[in-house]
C-alpha cells in the first residue's frame, strides 16, 4: 500500500502501530486485526511509532473510549458518531450493535489513504473534510434527520494539534450546525506535555507539533457557550492498571498524562 500523508496526518501511524503490535501479543488488551493487516501492507518500520508510554497510552485511551462509547450506544441504539480525525481507526467494528451510523472524518490525504485500507459499508460513510469548514456537517444531519438520537462526536488524538482558538471554531460549528444538542468525547493534551513535546517518545519522531495544552476540560467548555464538562478522566487510570512504570508515570507525573472529558451542549 502507498502512503501519502501530511505531517499531523502521519500521526495516525502511532495509535495504528500500537494496536497491530498488542493485538498480536499472547495477552492482548484489545483486538485490532485491522491494524495488523494494514501495518502488514504497509510495510514499514514501526519501531519509532511503538515506544512504551505511547503503547500503554493508545492501549488505555482505545478502553476506556470504547468502553465510554458502548455506554452510550446502550442507552441509544440508533446513535449517529462521527469520528473526527480518523486516521485508520477501526473503532466502529468493535463497537456496532447493528443500528448506529458512523462517520470517518478526515483530511483528503488521511481519507484516501483509509479507502484503500477498509472496505465499504452500508453503514459506515468515510468523508474528505476539515474539521474546521462546516461542509460535512450536511451529511451527518441528513441522516440525524430519521433517527431520534442526537449526534456523538469523537476527537481522539486531534485537539493536541489545534490550538484554542481552532478548538472554539470546531465546538461553534457544532453549536450551529447541530442546534438540538449532543455528546462530544474529546481527548486532551497537557499544557506540560506541550511544552515538553521534543521528549514525548513517539511523536518527536514525526514532524508534527503540540499547539495547545489544558490542565482541565473545563479550559475547554469555557471556550464557547452552551458546553459542559459531565466527566473527565486521565489515561493514568487505565495505564497504572498493567505496570510498576506506568503506576511511577502517575505518581510522579500525574498531570503529564493526556485525558479524555465527555462534553455535552
């Protein structure tokens, strides 16, 4: 498979390593054959995108999300989800009931890259798009428009390469466009960890860079009005979980560590 991406969209390489190598582990926390067969196609080497603190960090943020999004999908089967920025996630196999909707969002490059990698499904719709334009957003309410869920948006391993003020531009185009309300599950970065970006072990290997750092969700929910926090949760919860190093990581540095907060509006 060739591979033609942009610097932040090379990223997804990172998250995509970690699963294929820990799902071939003997005694894998989460299953990802996706990721195996692409990584396999590809070809490359994944050493400098499968270092032990991004690998303990994809594996306890891909729990601890699936885990937050099955929730959801329990109490609302028809669920419409939008995936924003999603690289080669493979995040709706391990969480479809049979009734949700799911959108992949993503830059052209990230997209034609994943149509190359996953097939076609009748309810699954991949779309080239920015974030930060409101284009997509058409797409996802014509098919809200039959359905009595409201929308769930992820941003996973997107908002470390915004900064605030493109973050607030995406809560408004969710505002506007989605006047009925919804969830938004959001992953972020540390303002410590932005600062340190050139030691984080995996992406200083990349040509990407940090552009924002919050100390709390609520940094986030203050950006526009109308969102709020209803839980916020660090990746150490789920790290410490599985080894002395990663347990030290949260006593020493315990807000080092990316977290995950659920919005609503």
């Amino acid at each position: 498979m060739e591979l033609k991406l942009g610097d932040v969209q090379t990223t997804a390489l990172i998250p995509l390593a970690v699963k294929a190598s820990e799902t071939q582990r003997s005694n894998a926390r989460i299953q990802d054959r996706k990721a195996v067969e692409i990584i396999r196609a590809l070809n490359i080497d994944t050493k400098p995108y499968d270092k032990f603190m991004s690998h303990e960090g994809v594996v306890a943020r891909t729990i601890m999300l699936d885990k937050q999004l099955m929730d959801i999908i329990r109490k609302h089967p028809d669920s419409v989800i939008v995936n924003v920025g999603a690289g080669f996630d493979n995040r709706f196999e391990r969480v479809d009931n049979g009734q949700i909707w799911w959108f992949d969002l993503d830059l052209p490059d990230a997209i034609a890259a994943r149509k190359k990698a996953f097939p076609e499904h009748e309810r699954v719709t991949m779309v080239a798009g920015n974030a930060l334009e409101d284009d997509w957003c058409q797409q996802v309410n014509e098919i809200l428009a039959g359905r009595k869920a409201k929308p769930v948006f992820i941003a996973e391993g997107l908002f470390m390469y915004l900064t605030m003020a493109q973050i607030r531009t995406f809560l408004e185009i969710l505002k506007q466009h989605f006047p009925d309300g919804g969830t938004l599950i959001a992953e972020q970065n540390s303002k410590l960890m932005q600062k340190n970006e050139k030691h984080h072990d995996t992406v200083k290997n990349t040509n990407a860079h940090f552009r924002s750092g919050t100390d709390s969700a609520q940094e986030i929910a203050d950006l526009t009005s109308g969102f709020r926090v209803i839980e916020e949760h660090s990746f150490n919860e789920e790290m410490r979980k599985y080894s002395i190093r990663a347990k030290l990581f949260a006593a020493i540095l315990p807000n080092m560590n990316d977290r995950w907060a659920t919005f609503k509006w």
